[in-house]
C-alpha cells in the first residue's frame, strides 16, 4: 500500500450513510490490523461529516467505521434538525415573507429547518484534535472539506495536510489551510435552502457540492495518487419513472431534482473527464510527457463503488418513520404522493430504518465488488471458508439508542451488534 489512496465522500445527506456500509465493506475485506488505508481523504457535505468520522478518531480502521456505523444505526432526525411542526412553519414563514420583502435582518440566515441538535452531535462523537495527531505521525497526509462560500460563489476547500502540500487556487475553486472545526462541517453540510449557512471569518458558506464542478481535484492537490470513490446516485438511470407525467411536479419534487443536480452530477462528469485523461496519458512515458509540456500529468487509477438500487425508492418505503409532525408538514406542502416524493426524502430521511437499508446496501455492493476491491488494495483473497456470509455478519440490527448509550458506544467504540 505505499501508493498513496484517496478516499472520495460526495455529499447527498441521509444518503452518506450508503457510504459507511462500503467502509464496513472495505474494512473486512482488508487485513484487521489495518490503520488508516486512506492517507488523503475529502469529503462534501454529510461525506464531510464521514470523513471526519473516520480522521477524527484512534484506533484501527475497522473500529473507526465500526463506530461510524454505530452512530448513524442509531441516527434520527430530532439528532440532525428540529422536527417540531410550529419551528418548521415559523421557518417557512419567515422565508416566505423575507421573499416578499425582498430583504431580511440579515443577522440569522434562513432555512427551512433548524440543523443546531446535528452541531452537538458532531461536537460529541468527532475528536477534532485526533486530525493533528495524525498528520504528525504520518497516518494522514491530508483531509479536505469542500464548501461554498455564497459570496462570491467559489468552491472552497479547508485543509489540514502535511506541510509540503501547498494551496491552490483554480478557476472558481480556492483552498484554505487551516484547523478544521465543527463550523467547517456545518457549513459544508448546510444543504441548500433547508439548513441554515454557516460565517466563516467573513463569508456565509453552504453546502460544499454548491458549485463544485471538480470533487476529484481536492484529493490530487493534496497527494492522492489513485481514488476511491463513494457515490450516492445509483449507477443506473438517475430518473425515476414516473407512472403519472401528465401530473405537475410538486414543488419537493422540484427541490428533489435540484438536489439530484446538485449531488449526483458533478462527480460522475469529473470522473468521465479523469477517465480522458487517463486515456491521453497512459500510452507516453515521462520524457513525452515533459516534451509535450505535461511533465506533472499521471494516470489516476480509480474505484468507484455506488449504489445498485434506487435510493429515492428506498426513502419511499421508510416515509413512516418520518416523525409526526414533519410526516403532516410535508404531506400539507405535497411532498408525500405515490410520484416524485422521494427525491427530496431521500436526502433529509435521517431515520434509523432508512440508514440502516443504505448501510446494508452499501455492505452488499462492497462485497459484490470484493476482488475488485482486493485487487485495488493489493491484498490477496482468504482462503476459503474464512469468509463471513453477509446475513451473518449483519443480523440483528437494534435501533434507538439513547444519547446516554449512543456517547458510550462511542467512547468503547463498539456496540452490541456485529453492524
């Protein structure tokens, strides 16, 4: 392993939690000893919550998504925003009547939903200060957070790398070293419109994949010579057929594309440009390389694992766990039809039996994808009948943890299931 990895987190919400049951995945499929295979990771919006996840903790890299995992089973949506019916309409009044005026107090940005529970859950279960420790020791040769700053519309991404990374500064896209906090990933995260932005130093920023037209470069710039890659958009056609198209789309509907648009679409046009070049450079040596003025051009070997269900399907079967009031908030504004309810669900549906499904899925992709994967790491195969069957490595499952349980969990970094 001394080619060094990147490990690529797109962001999409309650959808990253499909990227903790790869890394479930990836982690039995690599030796137990294992560290940290990842010496660069990115992450954007919720994968930026993930990659903090796996950087921001000790130990091996099975206990680190062991207890990635554990948080997000147990996950709800009164532990990510405010799910009480009179604080969401106050909300959406006050964005409604700040459109109407054109203007508004400019002191509190606004947004549908109140995301302040997600910053004491992160504030609780991320050891910011492992980042340092592992930098130092060499474990880690860089981590980058992608936001977007609202002022003037560039994609920015915080840093903490080893001192010879240096920044970087491309055609609307900018770099920023600096220690990275709780506020970095509740900017990144601050899904459009339902969360609220986020000041840093003197800029409102939103969610890092606002604008991010290249989510691969942030990992090349800070050393990774090939990448792993975990998407959110299913690997078949990203539109869902829609039994009824002479209805008019609801206005979730609408935001459901808009957030397709946002998430899904930009890593998979950077990837086929990666896979261009690679294309270009592959058949030249370094000397024809240099003549042609390349020199620091090279091929990118990259793995991309994704889901090979639809994820906006899956949110529809789980609409129940949705809590009450928001369940009636969403059926008043239409978002809960038998068509087109869930894009958007998919992306705000923090509930346990939804997480749990994705994890699951991402689990089962990993291993359908299982000498791939090995061959990537170059690990060779166990011999056989040491394998694990996946129904017995994923039975069991409990819900409903208690923040008392969860924060115990976490500070063992275990918990009672084999998730």
């Amino acid at each position: 392993m001394s080619v060094k990895t990147g490990l690529i987190l797109a962001g999409g919400g309650a959808r990253a939690a499909y990227q903790v049951g790869v890394l479930r995945g990836v982690a039995e499929l690599l030796p137990p000893s294992i560290q940290q295979p990842f010496p660069v990771i990115t992450g954007t919006s919720a994968g930026a919550i993930n990659a903090l996840g796996l950087a921001g903790r000790s130990g091996s890299f099975r206990s680190r998504t062991r207890a990635l995992a554990a948080v997000w089973a147990s996950l709800d949506s009164d532990e990510v925003y405010r799910t009480d019916a009179q604080g969401v309409i106050r909300n959406a009044f006050r964005m409604l009547w700040a459109l109407l005026r054109g203007s508004h107090d400019g002191q509190r940005p606004l947004a549908l939903l109140d995301n302040s529970p997600l910053r004491k859950l992160l504030t609780d279960i991320i050891e910011f200060e492992r980042v340092d420790a592992a930098i130092a020791k060499g474990e880690l040769e860089g981590l980058g957070i992608t936001a977007m700053n609202y002022t003037n519309g560039h994609s920015t991404t915080f840093f903490q790398a080893q001192e010879h990374v240096q920044s970087w500064t491309r055609a609307h896209r900018r770099s920023a070293p600096c220690k990275l906090n709780v506020d970095h990933l509740m900017a990144s995260s601050a899904l459009p419109t339902l969360f609220p932005s986020v000041r840093l130093d003197k800029h409102f920023f939103g969610d890092g994949a606002l604008r991010q037209s290249r989510p691969l470069s942030p990992a090349i710039r800070l050393g990774a010579e090939r990448l792993f890659i975990i998407g959110v958009s299913e690997s078949a056609d990203d539109f869902e057929k829609d039994p009824h198209p002479e209805v008019a789309p609801t206005i979730p509907q609408v935001l459901g594309q808009m957030l397709n648009a946002v998430f899904l679409d930009s890593i998979q046009t950077d990837l086929e440009s990666l896979q261009r070049i690679n294309a270009l450079v592959a058949p030249l040596n370094q000397k024809q390389l240099k003549s042609a003025g390349l020199g620091n051009m090279r091929v990118i070997d990259t793995l991309v694992i994704s889901p090979s269900r639809s994820l906006s399907e899956l949110a529809r079967e789980h609409i129940s766990e949705l809590p009450r009031s928001m369940r009636w908030f969403l059926q008043k504004t239409g978002s809960i039809k038998t068509t087109g309810s869930g894009g958007a669900l998919s992306y705000i549906l923090f509930e346990p039996g939804y997480c749990q499904r994705l994890m699951q899925l991402g689990y089962d992709d990993t291993m359908a994808q299982a000498d791939a994967v090995r061959t990537f790491f170059n690990v060779a195969a166990p011999p056989q009948g040491q394998h694990r069957s996946t129904q017995s490595q994923h039975r069991g499952v409990t819900t409903g943890h208690s923040s008392l349980t969860k924060r115990w969990l976490h500070l063992i970094g275990r918990r009672r299931t084999n998730l």
